[in-house]
C-alpha cells in the first residue's frame, strides 16, 4: 500500500504547488440565501438554488410526506422495482413544459449525460461539442467511443466547418452544447445550432441544468427567443432551480423509450428516492404558478451586473473573471470577510487563466444586500 498512498500524496502537493488543491468545508445552509461555514454566517452567492426552493413549505411538505409514506430509498434499479408511480407523473409535468413528446428521469444530471450520449453515439459516430461544455457532457462523450471533436465557444460558424470536413465519415452525429453555460451565464445559440444540425442530419442535445425554472418564463433556455426553438433533445437537472434532485431527458416517444432500454446509467442505477420525486413535482407546481417569482433571478443578476458596469446578466450566473488562481482565492477571501460567500472558481472546471468568482443569483436575494456586494466588486476586484 505504500505506493499507493506515496502516489495519491505527489498528486496532492503538485495540486498544492498549483493553488488547485480543493477541500470539502461543511456548509450549514440555513435558508435559501444564508449559510454557516467556518463558525461564520454567509450570504450566499454561490448556491444554485435560484428560486430557493430547496426550502420552500410546500416542497418540503410533498418530501415529508412521501418519505413518510414510501420510507427513504427506492431499494433498486427503475428497471426493477424502483419505478415508483410518482415518476410517472413528474416525467408527464417535465414533457408537458419542454413541449416534447415525453420525457424520462435519471438519478442524477451528470448520469443523465453520462447515459444519453452513449445510446445515441457508438464508435462510429460524431460528436461535436462547445468547447466550454459542461464536464459531465464530456463524460457522455468520451463514453460513446465516438470522435469527439470542440468547436470554440459558441461559435456556430466553427462548429458548422467541423461538420462540413467531417460529417460524411460517420454513420451518426450529435452536436453538444450548455443551454445555459454554468460558469459563464451565457446562452447558446440554439436556434442557430438547430439550424446547423438540420442541415448536417447532427442532432442537437442542449444541457439546460441552468436554465430549467429560471430563463424562457421557466421552460429553459429553448424557450428564451420570441420562438420556441425545437431541440430533439433537451437534457436538464433537477437539483438547481427546482431545489431537488435527478436528471432528465425530454425528446420523442421513441428515444425516450430507447434510453428506458439502453442508457446504461438509468438500467444500472437505483431509482431516486420517492421523496425526491414528490419534491421536484411541488417544485414545478410552484413554477407554474408564479412566473414573476421564476422571473426574480435572472432580473436581480441584472441588477447586480448593472451596478458593476458588466454587460446585462442573460441568466442567474454572472461570472467575475479574474485570471490567476490565487488571486480569485484572495478575492473570495477578501468577500467572506465582507459577509458574502463568493466561491473561486479554478481549472479544470474553467480554461487555465481564467479563475473567478462564480456568482449566482437567487429570488430572494434582498436588493441592499446585491448593491453593497457590486460596490465591493467594482471598487475592491474589477476596479
Ligand atoms: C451544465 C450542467 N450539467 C449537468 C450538471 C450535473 O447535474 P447534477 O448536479 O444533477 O448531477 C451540472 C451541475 O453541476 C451542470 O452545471
């Protein structure tokens, strides 16, 4: 064991040496916006939990109660006996608001990604991708054993050049892409893209894990235009705005009923708790319910990126780049001092040069609070 321990300990120091070594802290979340860490109270602006749903009565309640009904695990694979009744209606309410055909839940959104493009995209296949893609898009990719190849972000003219050398040596194609980009905040061109796939027969899957809840009056970022632009494959999670957990995919009957069969992260997974379930359709319920409380995020982003002389926010992540890793430690540092938890950000989640400060903005972020945090950005990071 000796090598083994001596390895994992070289890998740590150069980690160290790099500023790129991360630690777990324990995070009491107290409410939707206020955490305790190091003995400290933070706001936070580092949760995704934009329409702080995660504490909302009547999502607790519908948790409590399944839990207290169905008990805490699902005890196997969907395929098995974990396919409780209640995926059946949260499936149905997520179809209902992508405009698809159906839908089909997995256990996690990085499942989801890691099960979905491996059914559509063998070794044969294409796979073109946004090169600021999310990791676990990656994932899926390199899975397929397909060629994977990166166009430059959001670049719609590059990634049509890819396809145009490319396409014909391959017998399928996939074109992959954030809806909305994580740690940038950006939206992609999807109408563009579909444009492109249509052409080129690549179809196109959007990752709308930021988008769900928050941008398109809460369908996601495919309904952000004046057109619903018709993504075949419009993938999202369940653990940022609707405050729960679990992925999902939205598309036609048929690829639905093709990733029940052969997505090897839904078949060779265990269902999600019951609770979980019960919680994400409360969440929804909610969404629908109250478009001006899913409108709060994006516009409170913009008030913030406003007040900072930033372009407008076009989602609930602003992004503030600083460029070497210590020094975005040193500004997340200097933040919590200031009350706020502000996260660093560092490779390999971003480009190398490009540590920040990932800031997400959430419903019930108070306006005093987001103006004292634009003067400490302006005045004491950007300026
Ligand atoms: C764009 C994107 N896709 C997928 C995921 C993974 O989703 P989950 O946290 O549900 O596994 C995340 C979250 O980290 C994400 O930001």
């Amino acid at each position: 064991m000796h090598s083994l321990d001596a390895f994992a300990q070289e890998k740590l120091d150069a980690l160290d040496r790099r500023h790129l070594r991360r630690s777990l802290t324990e995070t009491f979340r107290e409410d939707g916006i206020w955490v305790d860490r190091n003995g400290r109270r933070l706001l936070s602006f580092s949760c995704n939990d934009y329409l702080n749903l995660t504490q909302h009565p009547a999502v607790k309640r519908a948790a409590a109660e399944a839990l207290a009904k169905y008990g805490a695990g699902s005890g196997a694979s969907r395929l098995v006996t974990g396919n409780h009744p209640l995926y059946a209606a949260l499936e149905a309410r997520l179809a209902a608001l992508k405009q698809a055909e159906a839908a089909v839940v997995f256990g996690s959104g990085y499942l989801a990604n890691a099960g979905i493009i491996p059914v559509l995209i063998g070794a044969d296949g294409l796979v073109v991708i946004d090169e600021l893609a999310h990791a676990c898009l990656y994932a899926g990719a390199q899975l397929s054993r397909g060629k994977v190849l990166t166009f430059r972000h959001n670049d719609v003219v590059h990634a049509r050049e890819l396809l145009e050398t490319h396409r014909a040596a391959h017998d399928r194609a996939l074109i992959v892409t954030d809806g909305v980009f994580s740690m940038d905040g950006d939206l992609a061109p999807l109408d563009e893209l579909h444009t492109l796939g249509e052409a080129h027969d690549a179809w196109l899957m959007s990752d709308d894990a930021h988008g769900l809840g928050v941008v398109g009056g809460g369908r996601g970022s495919s309904f952000s235009g004046n057109a619903h632009i018709p993504v075949p494959l419009q993938m999202g999670t369940l653990s940022k705005a609707i405050g729960a957990y679990g992925g999902y995919l939205c598309a036609s009957a048929p690829v639905i009923e093709l990733m029940r069969n052969r997505a090897r992260t839904l078949v060779y997974s265990t269902g999600l708790p019951p609770a979980i379930i019960a919680g994400a359709i409360a969440a929804l319920d909610v969404i629908a319910r109250e478009p001006d409380y899913a409108a709060l995020p994006v516009k409170k982003a913009r008030t913030f990126t406003q007040a900072v002389g930033l372009p407008d926010a076009e989602s609930p992540i602003v992004p503030i780049l600083i460029g070497a890793e210590e020094d975005a430690l040193a500004a997340s540092a200097m933040l919590a001092d200031e009350g706020f938890l502000a996260a660093a950000i560092r490779p390999p989640t971003v480009p190398a040069g490009t540590a920040r400060l990932r800031l997400t903005f959430t419903a019930q972020h108070p306006d005093d609070e987001i103006a004292r945090l634009a003067g400490l950005v302006r005045e004491r990071i950007l300026s």
